[in-house]
C-alpha cells in the first residue's frame, strides 16, 4: 500500500468475512513452503482433514479441499452432484441461495426455487411441497444455506432434513456452512447430511482463498454415476493418500497451516466454548440494535429472533438513510469496518460481523464505533445501546 498515513493502535474488522486473523494463525502462514514429499506436510494436510471432520461433526464423510473461495465449493458440488439439464431445489434465503442458483443453472442444471420471503427464515413446508410435487423423483439434491450472511438468517437443518423425509424424497441433503461454522452448532452426521461445503474465511479464522466439500458415501455414489465432465473439481480423483492428487497440484500450503493453527485454537478453547462465546455476543449485539431501533430509523432486517444468526447482523435502515456513509464514517474516523447490503439489500442495510477471533471488549467497541458514526450522521437511534450491550454481557 502507498498510503503513508498512520493507524495507531488496533483496526476493528466487524465484517461477516473476512474476519479478524489470529496472530497464531497468521505465525503459522509465515513459515517457509515445504517440499511435496516433506511429511510433516502430509501430517498438516491429515491434521486439517481430521480437524474439520471434529468441528463438522462426522466420522464418516471424505473431506476435499479446493484452493478457491465459497463460490468455488459450490462449484464443486454442482460439478460432482448436478448433470446438465437435471434438476436442484434451491431454498430461497436471499442473496446466497439466489446466487448459488444462478451459477447451478450457468453449468446446465435446472432449478426449482422455493420462494424467498424476506425478513424470514425458510419455511420447511415449502421444501416439502416442492418435493412432493416431484413425483418423478427428477430433483437430485436440495440445497441450503444455513446462514445466509446478506440476510444475517439462520435456518434450521433438522427441519429441513425432517422435510425431506417426509417427502420421501431420495434426493441428496446439501448445506452451504460458509457463515455458520464455528460459531453456530452443526453436526453433519446426526443431521443426516450429505454434503457440506465452506470456507476459511470466516468463524475459521483464516484469510480467503481455501474451500472444503465433505461428502458422505451417498453422495460419492451420486458423484461415481454422474458422467458429467469434470477435472479439478472431481471428488473421486481427490481420493488419494498424495497431497498433490488431494489438491490436483501444488496445495496452498500456507492456508493450510493456518487452517491447522485456527483448528487447534479452537480445540484449545473447546468447540462448546467457542459456540456459547458466538452465541453471548451476538446476544449482545443484538441488545444494542434492539435499543437502537427504539429511535424509529433502524431495524432487524431479521423478523424472527430464533432465526437470527451468532456470525451477523444485518439492520435495515428507513428510506433517506445511506448506510454507506455510515459504514464510511465508522471505518474513516473511528477505525470500525462494517459491511453493506448484498443484493436485494444493497443500500438498505449495513451488517456487523461477530464471528472468528472476537471478544466481549472488541464488540463494545466496534458497537460505541457504529454509534459514533451514526451521531456523525445525524441518524436517528435509540440512545444507550452499548450499555444494553454491556446489561447483557453482565448476565453471563
């Protein structure tokens, strides 16, 4: 960067990914590339695979890892999963779901799309509709994202899943993680799901650029039968105990370590711990925004509290309030960064992450920083909202 200007002190990252690095993590990034045939990359790259495995709660699933973002982990699962011209459920959640569909229909698949109803969670009765309106049984596979981070929503998996059963539907159970994992309680196995997908970004605690698919044997049957023309992303020529065909080439291996660093820091904490810690937070954050929307200009974009997610907030803002300037304000003068509305939000939102490496001192001031720059503005809100914040923290 060429900017000569200073930062003293600490830059508060409160967006919902990328999120705020581990000094740990990033130590562990710093080290010197290993040769391929080094073991002690093979016991990284194994230490990864099994760590993921614990987090997501499955004993049985294969575990891939892709050098590429969410976007590419989707990818990877329309490739293995999806022929042209065969048909997917998308459960609308916003811009996620929305976008997940659009690339599934770019490589030829056919979408069937639950609707969206903004502000709320997604309705499982839908799914089950669309399910059993499938009497053909043409739908290989229902895709969900659990937290959909435009939204700031999280949905329940076990009511999915409960859907697709009663349906008696075969098709297979997908969930997009990418927000969820690490900081909301997920258990592939108990779930019955059969694939997952993420990536480093976010509650992971590691920057952009590394993605994983876990997949459960019925979904690898799926895969073996799908004639589909595939290189990179194929999860069969993965299968393999040499790190190069794990990654088709070279493996990113300084993500990787990180990603061993992250994983071992939230073992050190306890995977429950990190859990309830996401869960008091946003606990927090949410009192604040619920005095905030006492001043009339603010409001959860999320309508059901159950359904609100422990890695972001998103608040709506009334008509002739640009959340941009605010995010401006706060990330130029008081050293907060926030992020936007995505999609059908764009410009009506702004969103406070609170997921990864956070701490009850570090959402205090990135919530005294949100109102420092919404006073800036002259933004109508109810006052005292980091004292809610810090009445809730108190009761833990």
């Amino acid at each position: 960067m060429n900017d000569s200007t200073r930062l003293p002190g600490h830059r508060f990252l409160h967006s919902p990914g990328p999120s705020r690095v581990p000094d740990e993590v990033l130590h562990a990034m710093s080290r010197q590339p290993m040769d391929l045939a080094d073991p002690r990359l093979d016991r990284c790259i194994a230490a990864c695979e099994a760590g993921l495995k614990r987090v997501l709660q499955t004993e049985q699933a294969d575990v891939f890892f892709y050098a590429s973002n969410g976007h590419g982990a989707w990818e990877a699962v329309i490739a293995n999963v999806v022929a042209p011209g065969q048909a997917v459920l998308v459960a609308g959640t916003g811009h996620f779901s929305e976008s997940w569909a659009v690339q599934t229909e770019a490589m030829g698949g056919r979408v069937i799309r639950t609707p969206w109803v903004q502000g709320r969670p997604i309705d499982p009765a839908d799914v089950e509709t669309a399910l059993r309106e499938d009497v053909k049984r043409e739908i290989v596979a229902v895709f969900i994202v659990h937290t959909d981070t435009a939204s700031g929503i999280t949905n329940d998996l076990p009511a999915m899943r409960a859907a697709i059963d009663r349906a008696d539907h075969p098709a297979l159970f997908v969930v997009d993680v990418v927000a969820s994992l690490a900081a909301a309680p997920f258990a592939m196995d108990a779930t019955r799901v059969n694939v997952v997908l993420g990536a480093s970004q976010k509650a992971l605690m590691v920057p952009p650029g590394l993605a994983f698919v876990a997949v459960d044997a019925t979904a690898m049957e799926v895969s073996r039968r799908n004639s589909t023309p595939r290189f990179y992303w194929d999860w069969e020529r993965r299968k393999s105990p040499l790190s190069y065909r794990k990654f088709c080439g070279t493996p990113p291996q300084s993500l990787i370590a990180g990603l061993e660093a992250s994983l071992g820091l939230i073992f050190r904490e306890g995977l429950a711990e990190v859990l309830e810690r996401h869960r008091r937070l946003a606990e927090a954050v949410q009192a604040a925004v619920q005095c905030w929307s006492e001043g009339g200009a603010l409001r959860f974009f999320c309508e059901v509290p159950a359904a609100r997610s422990v890695s972001v907030t998103t608040i709506e803002v009334s008509e002739g309030i640009d959340p941009e300037a605010i995010r401006s304000v706060a990330r130029e003068r008081f050293e907060v960064a926030i992020a936007g509305g995505l999609g059908p939000l764009a410009g009506r939102a702004f969103r406070i992450g609170h997921l990864g490496d956070i701490n009850p001192a570090m959402i205090l001031g990135c919530l005294g920083g949100v109102e420092a720059a919404m006073t800036v503005q002259g933004v109508p809100f109810g006052r005292g909202g980091v004292e809610r914040a810090i009445a809730r923290l108190a009761l833990d």
